[in-house]
C-alpha cells in the first residue's frame, strides 16, 4: 500500500509538470523525490532509559504555480511521506495532503497572501493503544520580501483535527487537536542556481484529553533546518541536502521531550522556471509546515500515562 501510494504521488509529480506546462506557457512548477535517515532519542519511558531509533524517511511532492491575473497568483501543492520505524521499531506513520496558497505580488518587490492546507497522519502501532488516524486542517497568512541576493519568508496560523478514528472506543487518545504556529524562512543566493536556506518553525499544540477533560496535554515544538541546493548547468534538474533538528515537549502528568535529528537528500525537476532564483521569486517556492512527529510522538508518549 504505501509503495502505491509512493508510485502514485511520483507519477503525480511528473504529470503535474508536463500536462500543464505543455498547454499554458504561464504555469510553472517543480516535482520532488527525496529520502532520508534520522537519529531519533526520546525521554518519554520514564525508568526505562532513553529510546533511540534511526528512523528512514521517504517521500514525493508536486507544486504548480498559476498567475491568474497580474493581482491574484495561485499554487497547489501536494505531498506524501512515510516514516518507518520512529523511536520504537515497527511503529511508522504515513503522511499524505494537499495545500492551496492565494497570494498578490507587489512587482519585484514581494508576495503576500493566505495558505489552507489538509493532510492525514496515519500511525501504526502505538501499543495497547493500536493506531491513529488523524486529519488536520490548517490555515495561515504567509509572505516574502526579495532582497539583492536573499529572500525572506514568514508565515504564521493556526490548524486543528478535521477527523479522527483509532484507539480504544475510536476516541484517539492523545491525538494532537489544535494549536498554532510561526516560521521563518531566510535563503541566500551564491548564484542565480545555487541557494542556501535557514528555517525555523515554532509550534504550540494542546489535546483535550478523553480521560481527564480539559487541555491537560500540551506540545511545545522547535525545528532547525539547514538546505542547500544546487541547479545543474543546462538542466531542469537539481539536487538538495537538508539537515534538520527537531525537539518536542509533551507536558502532561510528567513532562516528556524527544529529538530528531535527520539527513535527508533529494532531486526535483523544474518546470517552465529558469533558474532557482526565478522559482523563488515568480513560482511555487512557498508551502505549509505539517509539524515534524510532533503528532506521532503524543501518542508514544500515551503508552507509559498511568490510567485510571
């Protein structure tokens, strides 16, 4: 199922630049395969030392970029991404969506405009508790400045459960349900195809809690990511490393953190875009957070809660 689903969204990623690349010379956009292996360390078993896994990631993505009229730009984007074995082994989670963004360029000068996003977060063997299957909905305003040589992004919003199903009695326990969130985006351009990127995103989630009412469970969350990435000369192609670090807080009857640390390589394939400095400034080079394992990591976390 998941290599359906990862054949699926290839195919997706490459049709969605040929097909309307080849009847609108406006469009532009960019398909993506990526890959990747973590170092994963947890302080949620208390007594039981620290969990450390190296979880391996792989996923696709598509972006197309529409400007409707000389005002109002539009992009679409979806992504899919599995993750196996994170922090317990034989515990992997699936995450698959799709986001919209309107925005309004001001000349050479910007964007701005407003995100909304839907995705599902489905995790496999969370113990006595079974699995979970989340949907999330989000939205947020978002924009960037260009500089002579760097851009600067920022985006802020907020996102809930749209559905949920698993657990005992299909309540989801200790599912993240809401929260919002802030990010920023600095990239440097040694060359019009060669960029490097800084980001940060800030997360603060909470879950009304099945057994205990009210928000008793809270999620602090932080990520780091560092990419570079580079066009080759003549080529629709690129290539990019990423290095992130993430760190979660989960506050509920003890207070539990997990880190990830993850390496992660891939390739994308532009469409109608002639270099990477284009892309950022007139295509779909904006996108919306969906929180790292920060979803995952409350219910790990569920499996070591004392229950009444």
């Amino acid at each position: 199922m998941r290599l359906t689903l990862l054949s699926t969204a290839s195919a997706v990623a490459v049709l969605a630049c040929i097909g309307p690349a080849a009847a609108n010379g406006e469009f532009s956009g960019f398909g993506q395969l990526h890959i990747g292996i973590g170092d994963a360390r947890t302080g949620f078993f208390p007594g039981k030392g620290s969990s450390i896994e190296d979880p391996l990631i792989y996923g696709a993505e598509a972006r197309g970029y529409w400007p409707l009229s000389p005002d109002v730009h539009f992009q679409a984007d979806l992504f899919i991404q599995q993750t196996d074995d994170l922090l317990i082994s034989d515990t992997d989670t699936t995450e698959f969506g799709a986001a919209i963004h309107v925005l309004h360029p001001f000349e050479d000068r910007g964007r701005f405009g407003i995100a909304g996003s839907l995705w599902n977060n489905e995790t496999f063997d969370f113990g006595a508790f079974g699995s979970s299957d989340t949907t999330y909905a989000l939205v947020a305003l978002e924009g960037q400045f260009f500089g002579d040589n760097w851009t600067g992004t920022a985006q802020a919003g907020l996102f809930g459960d749209f559905s949920c199903d698993g657990g005992p009695g299909d309540h989801c326990l200790f599912s993240l349900e809401e929260g919002e969130f802030i990010r920023g985006k600095l990239r440097y351009f040694l060359h019009d195809n060669t960029v490097f990127n800084l980001e940060v995103v800030r997360m603060w989630g909470a879950t009304d809690d099945e057994l205990f009412g009210g928000k008793s469970l809270s999620v602090d969350y932080v990520l780091w990511a560092f990419e570079a990435e580079h066009r080759f000369e003549r080529s629709q192609f690129s290539a990019f490393v990423n290095l992130s670090h993430e760190e979660t807080e989960v506050n509920f009857l003890f207070t539990a953190d997990a880190t990830v640390n993850t390496l992660m390589i891939g390739l994308r394939y532009y469409c109608d875009e002639p270099t990477l400095r284009t892309f950022d400034r007139t295509g779909a080079e904006l996108y919306t957070p969906r929180f790292g394992y920060a979803p995952e990591l409350l219910g790990l976390a569920s499996e070591v809660v004392p229950l009444p």
